[in-house]
C-alpha cells in the first residue's frame, strides 16, 4: 500500500477494536467474542474497517524472542496498511512490539489514546491498559488502517 491511500477515522477504528473487549485469548484465533490473539484481534478490526483479508496468514510462532533477518509481520503490514513513524502514531494506529531487544516484532495492539492501548495478551484476552514507559520503549513500527 502506498502513502497515498486515506486512512480509515481512527474513532472508528477504536470504536471497533473496544467492541473486541473480553474476548478470550485463542493463538492464531480471529473471532470476537469467541477467541483471537493480538494478531486476529488486528485481522478482525481489517475486516470491519476495509472487507476480506486479501491473502491467507500463515501459521506463526508465538515466540516473542525470536530474532532473524527479517521482520515478517512488518512486511505484510506494508503490504495493507500505512506506515507511519512510530513517534507519529496517534489514537486508531495499529503499534508493533518488540517484547526483547533486538527480537524481530511480533506482538500488535492498538493506540487508544495517548497513553494507552488494546491487544490481546496471553491468559487475559483482549485488554485496554496503559501505553507505559516500557510498553511504549517497545514499539517498532506503527500503521494506519485504510479506508474502504
């Protein structure tokens, strides 16, 4: 996707992603209500916010130390979504995380609000909680969702 595609109303965007709230944590899930991990919880905001998911995930390692060449999940971002600066993502911008220094970017949420954010975490499901020092220090790379 290019810069030069409009990007969805953020208010939207966290209108739906607070309306995944309580749903159980289920790896590599993608229903509200039922199950999804911080991917699915990402994957179902897409489909209410743009339509059907252009390409099929592949299955993914839940391993958040994992290090490589590559940063996977940031090149499919490219490839439907917006990419801003991490440092210019506001409200309704979907963050990556990289949970260790120098591990490749694997845990998604989305900005809330200056200082908070959702995401579906192991055992807790899809929470809302405060963007913190070490939350925020995390952040890799951070998208826009495109409009219809």
């Amino acid at each position: 996707m290019t810069q030069s595609l409009a990007s969805a109303d953020p208010a939207r965007v966290i209108a739906i992603a607070r309306s995944w709230l309580g749903t159980p944590y289920h790896d590599q899930a993608s229903l509200r209500g039922v199950g999804c991990d911080c991917l699915g919880l990402a994957r179902g905001i897409w489909r209410e916010i743009v339509g059907a998911e252009p390409f099929p995930i592949p299955p993914y390692s839940r391993d958040w130390g994992e290090t490589g060449p590559r940063e996977v999940l940031a090149e499919g971002a490219r490839r439907m979504l917006i990419e801003v600066l991490p440092a210019e993502a506001d409200p309704g911008a979907l963050v990556l995380f990289r949970m260790k220094p120098r591990a490749i970017a694997k845990h998604v949420g989305i900005l809330t609000a200056p200082d908070s954010f959702l995401h579906a975490y192991e055992r807790l499901g899809v929470i809302e909680e405060p963007l913190n020092p070490s939350w925020r220090r995390r952040i890799a790379f951070a998208f826009l969702f495109p409009q219809r």
